[in-house]
C-alpha cells in the first residue's frame, strides 16, 4: 500500500507504484504522479484496505503522510511505531540504556529560555523533537552561544511553521542532546514480517567542516556498503527487538564512533530516504527499494557489490541559501549545474518557489576521485540561479 505527498514524487516511485498493483490513497501528489484514473482509493477505502489485510505493508514518501496515520489509522502498531520514532525524546529513552553516559533532555519553546546550557557537554546540538531535513537545527559549541541560538528558533520555528505540518516538523518541542561524534551514515532498510532487518542501501554522509549540519552530499558504493551492512544490521535488529518492529520501512541515520560503536542519530518511520533520494540505489545497484520492501526482497549483496567495485554514486543536495528570496527566483540553470559532474546520471527539479531546495543531482564518479562531489561543499549555488530584475 502506498501513501504519495509532496514535497516529492520521483518517476522511479511512480513506475513502482504502477506497477505493484498494491493500493494507492488518493491524494493531490498519487493524482499528479499516477492520473487520476489511475483507481485512487478513498480516506475510508484506503483505511478499511489497510485494517482488513492479515500483514499490511504500507510505503509513504514523504513525513505528511504521518498526519493521514494518525488520523485514520489511530491506534494500530503502525501509528504507535511511527509515533515513537518521530519524538526524538521517546526514541532516546527507548535506548538509553546502551548509551548510559549520553545526555539529552525534551524541553518546550519556552523552556529553551530557562534551560541551563552548562548541564550538557558542548558541543551540543539542539533541534525540534519531531523534525525533518535539518530544519531548526543548531550545534552550540560555546555556552556563551546559547542565547543567539533559542532568538534564531524562535525566529525559525515562525518560518518553519508554513513549509511542514505539525507532524512533520513540530516547532512547540525541542530536544537538547550532546553531540554524537564520529562519521555520520543513513541506511535505507525495512523490517520484515519476522521482524528481521533488510539493509536496501547505506549512504555515507560528507561534511565541509565540523559544524556543518547541512545536507548537501550523500554518497554510496560497494566498498562502503561491504563494510558496513553487517554492523547496521545488527543494530538495527536491536532497535526492531525492542520496538517490535514488523513490516516497516526505515531510513536510519547513525554515526559511528572511533571505537567503531554505531549511534542513533534518529530513525524515521514509514519511508526510505525523503525527497525519493533512495533511488540512488537503483542508479547504484539497480536494486528498487520499493520493489523490495513491498514483496519482501532482500539484496545479493554479495553478487550485486562484486559487480560495482570502483565507483561512487553520490547525490547533492542542491539547497536555496536563506538570504536567498524564492519568490524572487526567475529560473535556476539546471544544465550549468550538470556540467560540474563528468558523469551526472540525473538531475532533478523541484518546486523552489514552495520548498528551500534548488534540485537533485545524481552522480557518478571513481571511488578513487571525490573532488567533483566534495568541491560541492559548501559550494555557493547562487551562481545558477537568475534573481527577477536582473539581467
């Protein structure tokens, strides 16, 4: 079963949807991608579909689906597990155990104003409890920061509020939590019917400098995931024993220590990675997420890494600066922003007017050669957008 919203449908989503034959909710986003004769089901068909069937699996591409859940789906295991993974308080205490000398603490808008910065090791990073995309977050390395930070979500969580509804990003709670060292990775997998995870893809996540919380370049190729499929697995099979996990899809960011100890960054419900860039697996492996999850298929690994050996498939986050005003925006000059990679394998446009982000770029490069995806660091994209008025 399948839940499309925006912010985005990719074509690789489509075909899937398309071609499953599973059922699809009608909704303005399922009506672009599919057509509206495609046999869209209704709020309450789509509903009865999902609490009739013996062992549901239902996809959402995008965290607005989250609200439909727990609207119409209020009190299945499906709305409890997306409801614990999206408050970033609950997850942490479902895992404090493992991490007994991690520090966290939930605290509201208004509580951020009394809250003692020195009761935390900097640095130490503070976002909203439920959240998405980087959105209102903030690393504070001095304590002497802390009152510019709670001004700048203050400001934020007014900016923010137009953009995502309250289940997607909630801008009333927050979440203060000592920064979890080491190298950040995001793994798209999905528990299966025995509560078994399937890993479909890990992405490692490149940053320009220590600080830096953005998003801007994911990356991916056989050495990678060789290293890391087995160590992921295992814990999220700890994350799946304990919240009893079955038929649920997952994309997990984690870091992992320089003892090698994997860490929750977090883990959102019910999708892989948003904005559909979990298709960078099949550009990769030719394997279709989605596909695999609906019919609980798992990756060769060992057969599909042996024939990818060499290259790295990354992805870039093309993001609108905020000094930027979208509404300003003439056009963005897709085919200069291709030219920067040798071998670009797709670059996708997307609503810049509506959401804070220029496009997607896919990419290939040799494993031996990062420069064109980390000179996308940092990288000033303003270059490739033409601002109304000028000429």
């Amino acid at each position: 079963m399948f839940i499309l919203e925006d912010p985005y449908v990719s074509r690789r989503l489509a075909l899937a949807v398309a071609g499953s034959g599973a059922p699809v909710l009608d909704t303005p986003a399922a009506r672009t991608a599919l057509g509206a004769r495609f046999g869209l089901l209704s709020d309450d068909d789509f509903a009865r579909r999902y609490l009739e069937a013996e062992r549901p699996r239902l996809y959402a591409n995008s965290e607005n689906a989250i609200g439909w859940v727990a609207e119409h789906l209020s009190g299945t295991p499906l709305a409890e597990s997306v409801d614990l993974f999206k408050d970033k308080v609950r997850f942490r205490d479902l895992l404090a155990d493992l991490y007994p000398d991690y520090r966290y603490a939930g605290l509201t808008l208004e509580e951020l104003e009394g809250f003692d910065p020195t009761s935390v090791r900097v640095p130490f990073v503070v976002k909203p409890a439920v959240g998405f995309f980087s959105m209102g977050v903030h690393v504070v390395d001095s304590i002497d920061d802390w009152p510019g930070v709670v001004a700048a979500l203050r400001d934020e969580a007014s900016a923010l509020a137009s953009l995502y509804p309250d289940t997607v990003i909630g801008l009333d709670r927050f979440i203060v939590e000592e920064v979890i060292e080491g190298e950040e990775f995001a793994v798209d997998a999905y528990f299966d019917s025995e509560g078994a995870p399937v890993v479909l893809n890990v992405l490692g996540h490149l940053f320009a400098s220590a600080d830096d919380v953005s998003d801007r370049v994911y990356i991916t190729s056989a050495e990678l995931i060789e290293r890391w499929v087995e160590p992921f697995t295992a814990f999220l099979a700890e994350v799946g024993r304990r919240a009893g996990l079955r038929d649920f899809p997952v994309h997990a960011e984690l870091r992992v220590d320089a003892s090698g100890r994997v860490a929750p960054i977090e883990i959102n419900p019910m999708r892989f990675a948003g904005w559909c860039v979990t298709d960078i697996a099949f550009h990769a492996y030719g394997i279709d997420p989605y596909e695999c999850f609906m019919e609980g298929l798992a990756p060769d690994w060992p057969r599909i890494l042996e024939r990818h050996r060499g290259s790295t498939f990354g992805v870039v986050v093309a993001d609108i600066p905020a000094s930027i005003d979208r509404e300003a925006i003439e056009s963005v000059d897709y085919e200069a922003l291709e030219t920067r990679f040798s071998r670009p394998i797709e670059v996708r446009r997307t609503d810049f007017r509506r959401y804070p982000v220029l496009g997607f770029v896919f990419a290939e490069v040799p494993s031996a050669d990062l420069r064109e995806l980390k000179a996308m660091l940092g990288a000033d994209l303003t270059a490739y957008v033409r601002m109304a008025g000028t000429a």
